[in-house]
C-alpha cells in the first residue's frame, strides 16, 4: 500500500506529461529562465549551508559545550517545520519591517524581499539542516587519531584540516552538498512567501510549475517531470546512503 | 515480514482517523452526525472571503443540519481544481473566464447566474512611502508593485487597467511579485515589504484598514469584474446547491453590498 501511496501519483505524472510536446514546453523561454534560477539558487544555497554547516557540525560532533542540545535543535527544527511558516519568520526577520531587515532598509537601502538574494536565503534556511546532520555523522565516523598522529607530527591545524580531516570526510562532504542541493532545488513554501514570485528573479521551477499549473498545464507536467529526473538522478548519486 | 504484516491495521487505522480528523473540520461533527445531515462545498474565490464566510453562516442558520465548506482561492487554480474532478457543488468566480471553462471542458455547470460586481483600486501601505497618488504614479522609477499572477481574474484586470491608462511597460517592469491570488497582494502592501498593488476595491476589509490605504482608479480607466454563480454537474447535493446559489442571488445581496461589491446589474 505504501508503494502504491508513493507510485501513483508518479504515475499519473508519468501518463499526464506531454512526451510528444516536451522538448518544445522545457526549452521555452520561461522554463528556461526558471531552470536556470533553481540552479543558481540552489547552488549558492548548498555552498552556504556547506560553508556555515562545517563549523556548525564540528560543534556539535566534537564540542561539548552548555546548550549543545538546543543548538542541535534548533538546527534541526527547519527540517520538520513547515516551509510557509519559515518564509513567515524569514519577513519577520528580514523583511522591510522586520528585526534585520528594517536596519539594513533604513541604514544601507537594502531590501531583501522580492530578490533573488531572497530566494537563496529562503532555500538556505530549509537545506542547512540536511548539511549539518550530514557533515556531523562524518565527524562522528571519522577517527580523531588520525588527526592528533599529524598533529604530533608537527601539522599545523590548517594543514590537518587540509590534508587529513577533509580528504577523510570527501563523501560526507559530497553527500551533504547534493542533500542540500536537492532541498533547495525544490523549496516553495518559504521561497513564496518570502521572495515572491517574478520570473528570472525569484521564479525558481517550483514556482513555474505552480504558476503554469493554472495557465500551461502541459509546461507544468513538464517541468515536473524534470524536477522527478533530477530527484532520481540525485537517490542515484547516493545510492549507498539510501539503497543499501 | 510476518513483523511488516502486523503493523498494516495500525498503519490502515491510523490513515482513516487521520482521514476522519480532516473531515471533520468541513462536515458536522461526529457526534452530531445525523441521516439529515447534508455538507455542501463552495469554491469561491478569494476577494469573496469575508461575504462568503458571512454569508454560509446565515444560511446554515436558515438550514438546519447544513454546513457549508469554502475553498477559498485564485478563481483559475478553483476551476482548475473543478475540472480535476475535486467534489465541489458550487463554484463562484471573479470572471466569467474561468466559469466559462468550467462550463465548457467538464464538468459542466447549472443555475449560471451573475450575482456581483466589483471594481479595482490602488492599495498602499499606510505610511505611503512611495508617494503613490494615483493610478499613473505606478509608472514611476522604483516603485515596488505587486499584482496577482497573470491568469488569475485580479491579476488580469490589473494588468488591463495598466493598459487602458498606456502605462502597461512601466508599471510591469515596477511588479516585482505575481501574487497568488488578491489576498496575496494585500499582505504583501499590508506588511510594508511591497510600495503599492492593486485588488479589488472590497479587498480592503476591515482587518487592513489601518494598514492599508485605497486609491481610486477613474472609471475612465478602470475594469469591472463580473462575478458568476453556478451548480457544478454532477453534484450530489445538487437540491441543496441549488438553494445556495439562490440564497447568493437573494438575501446574500444585502451581505455582499456590505462589504462594497456593486449588484450584478
């Protein structure tokens, strides 16, 4: 039953998408100009939350420290929140009257709303977590003497981090980047409701495929379709983590 | 796999309570649940909220044991819904566009009756901190305009007034949101993160006024929206649909010119 709850609604994507027309609705202009923002998007998303996720992990793998617990929490929170309520609290964070938001608009002329800075932000905020969790059980696997045997043979921590703690955490590093690239290829909810929805800034293909639900329903299926291929290529690229 | 095969009468209970807890909030509650119990569910569209919501109330005290559900939102992801075979038993929409396509794909309609209008303002937050005056002023360099998605009747409109006044290029390339629906837009000017948009002018409820300003656009330029009723074919509380969209055309006059919506004719 449980199959079936899953593969059904893959079918009927399957039997709806118009395979004859596919090539023509993915290569139009507005799919284009989305694709090319979700990547954008996502990649810069994946590569922040991998640059703020390595610390953070490394904390929470290695550290003991007052509050470890509710820092992991509240790290972990986004996962399970819903994403419309992030996109909420992102306005109310860095919106034109929020906490940040309203400094950066008064004092800088900084209006992050309805940007594509928006919308990366909005894709970081639900993809950090997935790095964290991933870059943190890398920590855990890896065996700190490795690191203390070149650190008593005279590497400086630089060069330990460069050379051993890094090259050690490859696949983790790698299976935290293409989690958090997936996350944030597909956020809506947030993105939406903080970043809004303009084509080539902050419509990225989940939005399209919304839009064009209503207007195009073909060029939706087909844009579906595609965010389907990429979510199977990426299950593929970690298939030791999820098809053991 | 015997393991497996002892969860599945959880798994399947726990799916129809849940599936049980969803249905309660649009029928009668459980404990109330009589053979004369009927639901009727009405997907109207957004800048309907408030009227409908007050006007389902009265009718469910003239009808006792009706309740009545609304599925409020953009008039086309409605009839779109519609058309996907969602059990709606009436549909009201803000353009006779997307009743048209109800009417004409599937599943069809019955009892198609126009039952309100209404007109299109300019909202902006009320501190005004674009300076917005009028309708031409959306035109001016840097103002930050949201309107609802093309498709979408409010959005449509919006994008028609732009025409009618010539100033459709520069106030496009000001939107710096397509909205979902009209109620999108307000929330967006209301929260001070967009400059000006434009809704309907009954969109300004009370719950916006001190957040939200209104500025008329001159009938000159201006758009009306006609607003359809209908019975979707196929409803099986077809009786019952029927004397709601009644009801709509009737008493829920006086409801909707509360709250600014012009008489169909």
């Amino acid at each position: 039953m449980g199959v079936l709850l899953v593969a059904l609604p893959l079918l009927g994507l399957v039997v709806r998408t118009p395979w004859t027309r596919i090539a023509e609705v993915l290569t139009n202009e507005t799919t284009l100009t989305a694709l090319r923002l979700s990547l954008v998007v996502a990649t810069s998303a994946a590569a922040i939350s991998l640059v703020t996720g390595f610390p953070l992990a490394w904390a929470l793998a290695r550290g003991s420290f007052r509050g470890k617990t509710l820092v992991r929490a509240l790290v972990v929170l986004p996962l399970v929140m819903p994403p419309v309520v992030a996109g909420v609290g992102l306005l109310a964070a860095f919106g034109r009257r929020g906490l940040v938001g309203s400094w950066l608009h008064d004092w800088f002329g900084v209006q992050l709303t309805f940007t594509t800075a928006a919308a990366v932000l909005a894709a970081t905020f639900v993809s950090l977590p997935l790095a964290v969790l991933a870059l943190e059980a890398g920590f855990r696997g890896l065996d700190e003497r490795l690191e203390d045997a070149a650190s008593t043979l005279g590497a400086s921590r630089w060069y330990v981090l460069r050379r051993v703690t890094l090259p050690l955490m490859a696949p983790q590093i790698a299976a935290a980047a293409v989690l958090s690239w997936a996350r944030a290829l597909g956020e809506f909810g947030a993105t939406i409701t903080f970043a809004g929805n303009l084509q080539g800034r902050t419509q990225t293909l989940p939005l399209a495929v919304f839009e064009k639900l209503q207007t195009d329903q073909a060029a939706a299926f087909a844009i579906s379709m595609l965010l389907i291929a990429i979510a199977a290529a990426v299950i593929f690229a970690l298939r030791g983590r999820f098809l053991r | 796999m015997r393991a497996r095969l002892r969860l599945l009468p959880f798994i399947t209970s726990a799916v129809l309570l849940l599936a049980a807890c969803g249905g309660s909030g649009s029928a009668a509650t459980p404990s109330a649940a009589t053979a004369e119990d009927h639901g009727l569910i009405v997907s109207a569209a957004s800048s309907l909220t408030d009227a409908f919501t007050d006007i389902g109330k009265e009718f469910e005290a003239w009808n006792p044991g009706v309740t009545v559900a609304f599925n409020f939102g953009p008039s086309d992801g409605l009839a779109t819904q519609i058309e996907e075979g969602a059990p709606v038993d009436v549909f009201a929409s803000a353009s006779p566009t997307w009743m048209d396509s109800v009417q004409d794909d599937r599943p069809g309609v019955s009892d198609r009756a126009d039952f309100a209008r209404n007109r299109l303002a300019v909202i902006v937050p009320t501190d005004n901190p674009a300076g917005i005056q009028g309708i031409d002023d959306l035109a001016n360099n840097g103002v930050q305009l949201v309107i609802a998605a093309e498709g979408v009747p409010a959005g449509d409109y919006a994008r028609q007034i732009f025409r009618n006044a010539e100033i459709y290029q520069a106030a496009m390339a000001n939107v710096v949101s397509n909205a979902e629906d009209d109620r999108s837009v307000v929330a967006s000017v209301a929260s001070g993160e967009a400059d000006a948009g434009v809704v309907y002018v009954t969109d300004v409820t009370p719950d916006v006024t001190d957040q939200v300003a209104l500025i008329q656009i001159p009938d000159a330029v201006n758009v009306i929206a006609t607003y359809p009723i209908a019975v979707i074919t196929g409803s099986e509380e077809a009786e019952l649909a029927k004397r709601f969209v009644d009801y709509v055309l009737g008493p829920g006059q006086r409801v909707l010119a509360d709250y600014g919506f012009l008489p169909a004719s």
